[in-house]
C-alpha cells in the first residue's frame, strides 16, 4: 500500500530532524535547522508537530516499536521455549537498543545526565511497557501451561516484572550517565541485576 502525501512528509520531517540530533546534539538543533534541511515553511512543520519535543518523542516511540516488531518472529516462535521468550523479552526493556551506541548516547544525555528530562524519560517508559505487556502476559501463560513457571497472580505478574525491569533499567541507566569510567558503577549495577533477577524468579517461581 503506497504512503499517502501526508506521512511521507510526517517521515521525512523525522528522518531530517534524527540525523540532526545525532550530528549537531538535540540541544543545539532548531525548528528552523529542520526546516532549513528540508526546504519547508513553519507552517508546513506544525502542521504535523506542535514543537521539537514532540519529534523526538514520535522518534522514539518508533523505534520503540520497531524493536518489538524485530523480535516478533521469536516471540511468537512454537519452538522457543517460554524462558528463552522470557529474558528477550527482558532485553528489549528500557528506551533504547543499546547495539545503537549513537541513539544510546543521546538518550542517556538527555534523560539521565544532570535533572534529565523526567516527563520524557516516563513518557517513554509507559510507552514500552504498554508495546511489551501483552507479549509478556502471553509469554507467562506459556510458561504456566508448560510447568516452568507457577505464578499465584498471571493477570497482574507481567506488569510487575515489567515494572521491576524498568526500575532496573533506569538505576543502571543513571548510574552509567553520571561515571561510564567508574568501576565501582560497574560493580554496584552488577549486584543490582543479580538481585533484581532473584527477585524476578521468586515472583514467576522460575
């Protein structure tokens, strides 16, 4: 199905506004540098966007998405046993893919460095929980039906474990963003995943 007029511009708008942010910082790109890479009037821009913030944050929902829609084909796999689907799933929490160093970097910078952007960050993160909980849920049942998890709560478990994973996610994430350098940071996230998994495995009896 061919795009219409509208979302190829909507993309386009994106496409210029991403690769700016990576080059010249999200800090120091404008509306008008956006514009000006893309020959088009501020109207033209509102017209799909109502400020900056709002492209960066349609930028990450899409590449939220996209992540989720690469791991699919394992997700849904009858093969995969449901621990297997259980830690991708695991993987794929928190607001970027770390193999994508230059869209981790900014996204460190900018919701975890200094105060961070906290209306951001948790936009983000209701975001990816809502895109993963039903394919966690799914995954749980699974993993019940087959005896390799016995949970008293299914229905609420997976937004628990999701949850406790961001609340990881974003701990570790502060963490590296204030000392990457510093070992002690390395040591004290370690100890965290540790306890988080336990955690985690008491909760689904894994």
């Amino acid at each position: 199905m061919r795009m219409k007029k509208g979302d190829l511009m909507r993309d386009e708008i994106l496409i210029a506004a991403e690769k700016l942010f990576f080059e010249d910082g999200y800090e120091s790109t404008s509306i008008q540098d956006i514009l000006d890479v893309l020959k088009l009037s501020k109207g033209g821009f509102y017209h799909y966007f109502p400020s900056k913030e709002a492209v960066l944050r349609e930028i990450c929902e899409k590449r939220i998405a996209e992540r989720l829609r690469r791991a699919e084909p394992e997700l849904y796999a009858g093969r995969v046993r449901p621990m297997d689907k259980l830690n991708r799933l695991l993987s794929m929490v928190g607001l970027f893919d770390w193999g994508d160093t230059q869209y981790a970097a900014m996204m460190l910078r900018l919701c975890y460095q200094g105060e961070g952007d906290a209306k951001l960050c948790e936009s983000l993160r209701k975001t990816a929980r809502e895109q993963l909980l039903a394919y966690m849920n799914g995954v749980i049942a699974d993993g019940v039906a087959a005896g390799t998890l016995c949970v008293r709560y299914p229905n609420r478990a997976g937004e628990i474990v999701l949850c406790m994973a961001d609340d990881l996610n974003d701990s570790a994430c502060a963490l590296l963003s204030q000392d990457p350098e510093n070992l002690d940071s390395i040591i004290e996230i370690t100890d965290q995943v540790h306890a988080y998994r336990d955690a985690i495995e008491v909760l689904l009896g894994a």
